[in-house]
C-alpha cells in the first residue's frame, strides 16, 4: 500500500512467512507491531533489507516504508515486498521520515513499533529480541548496543558516544551505552503519550522525553556496514544537534516546570 501526502493508496497483493521462534515463547496473536524503514535513495540496500526481514515477518505484523522524497527507485524495490509505504513528497530528512511513520503508528494503534534503518546496517535477526524485552520483559524503550561486540567505529565517534552515555546518566541516572543507535522499539504507552518534532535530532529527543519516565532497556546488536553509499552524519553538526536537542528538551522543560509550579501560583 502507498500512502500519499494526499491519501493515495495502491494495494498490494500480501503473501505472509512465518519465522517458528519468534512465536514459540511470546503469544503475538493480540500484539499489533510495526517495523518503521525511513529509506531516502534505498535502492540498492533495501530489498536486501525487506528479503531479510520477511523470515521473521506474521500477519500482524506491519512493515512501514517512509520513503522521504526519493529519486531512486526505492518505491519501485519496496513494492516488491508486502509493505506499507509512506511517501513524501520531497526529501525532509531522516527525522522527518521516522515521525511520519511513528504517527502512522499512533493513529493505526500499534502496541510496538521498531524503527531500523533501510540501508542494512540494522540486523533484522535482532528483531524478535526487541520484541521480547517489550513483550515478556514489559519494557516501554528498547534501545540497540552495538559495543557489545566488535565494531569498527571512528576513535572520535565513540569517544563522542561514550561522553554521551555519561552525560545521560548524569541527567537521568540510567545508562545508555550507545545513545546514538537508531536501532529502537517503543511501545504503544510511549507513542500514545508522546509527540516527536525534530527532523534532524529525534534520536536524542526520544532519549530526553523517554528516559525520565519510562522503563528503559537496552539489547547487544552487531551493526553491519552500509552496503552501498555513505553516511551524511558529520560530528561537528552532530555535536551541534545534542546541544540544542538539551535547550530545547532539558532546560526549556525544566524552565516551564518551574514556571509553572510557582509563578502561576502567583497569579492566582
């Protein structure tokens, strides 16, 4: 199904496969889930991704597909797989594609939504483990360790991720220990109770309004490399993110809280 910026719709015919252990120790039959694939000139990484997804696909499973403005093919790869597809008309960010599938979510009343990415450095294999801490452990945030395991980062971007972990932990006393990972599931309580609006920071927004009020968890992954093209995430513009990302969800919140606990009173 394609779903337009103006509603327009095209069916495509579903053709179901089952992975046996996803469904042996969990009882998915009532759960709703979703799997958000923000993709912006995917095509030559995202059939791969979709073909490894689908041993672990069920019917009441969901696989969202926000293509954000792409010139590729994309569309034309994703249709080939039982897929929903979000479209924008122009390319708007990977931010911007994450929070039109998490409202896609919210409005369709999804129990869990997992966001992975559509260049195939998220395992798909990981995804029944997402769905466990939610399922069995009652976990609202899931959250992807890639340190776990070996990974061939840049010193400086993991030297950057590990001051994040800290900085999270001085914040909110709970440990992140790969705080810029996308590879994420939430549950229906945080996507019910929450709004998300940073195109080019959700990552880090999803941390600040999540990790003060819900049960955290976090699962060891191995992060694959990009198959085909490159990353556009550079440090310095990073670093630039994180900390109007703590202005904007920290301080302004603190400030309003304090506002609003004792001028207002004020006022009364």
């Amino acid at each position: 199904m394609i779903i337009t910026e103006t509603n327009q719709t095209e069916k495509i015919q579903k053709s179901y496969n089952y992975k046996q252990e996803l469904n042996t120790d969990l009882k998915l039959s009532n759960i709703k889930i979703a799997l958000v694939l923000p993709a912006f000139n995917e095509e030559k990484n995202i059939g791969y991704v979709l073909s490894n997804i689908f041993p672990f696909y069920s019917e009441n499973m969901d696989i969202i597909v926000v293509d954000d403005g792409s010139s590729d093919k994309t569309v034309k790869v994703a249709k080939n797989y039982d897929t929903l597809i979000l479209y924008h008309q122009e390319n708007k960010g990977n931010g911007a594609a994450t929070i039109t599938g998490l409202n896609f979510c919210k409005n369709n009343d999804y129990d869990l939504t997992i966001i992975l990415d559509a260049d195939g450095q998220h395992d798909p294999n990981f995804i029944p483990l997402f769905i466990k801490k939610i399922v069995n452990d009652k976990a609202d945030f899931v959250i992807g360790n890639r340190f776990n395991y070996y990974y061939d980062m840049n010193p400086v971007k993991k030297i950057c991720s590990k001051l994040l972990t800290v900085f999270y932990f001085f914040l909110y006393g709970k440990k992140i220990s790969d705080p810029s990972n996308g590879y994420r599931a939430l549950s229906k309580k945080i996507l019910q109770e929450n709004s998300f609006e940073s195109y080019y920071s959700i990552t880090q927004e999803m941390l600040f309004k999540v990790l003060p009020k819900y049960k955290c968890k976090e699962i060891p992954i191995k992060l694959k490399s990009r198959r085909e093209g490159k990353s556009f995430i550079k440090i310095k513009k990073y670093f630039g993110i994180i900390i109007s990302s703590f202005l904007k969800f920290y301080i302004l919140e603190k400030l309003d809280k304090f506002y609003n606990t004792f001028f207002k009173k004020s006022e009364k």
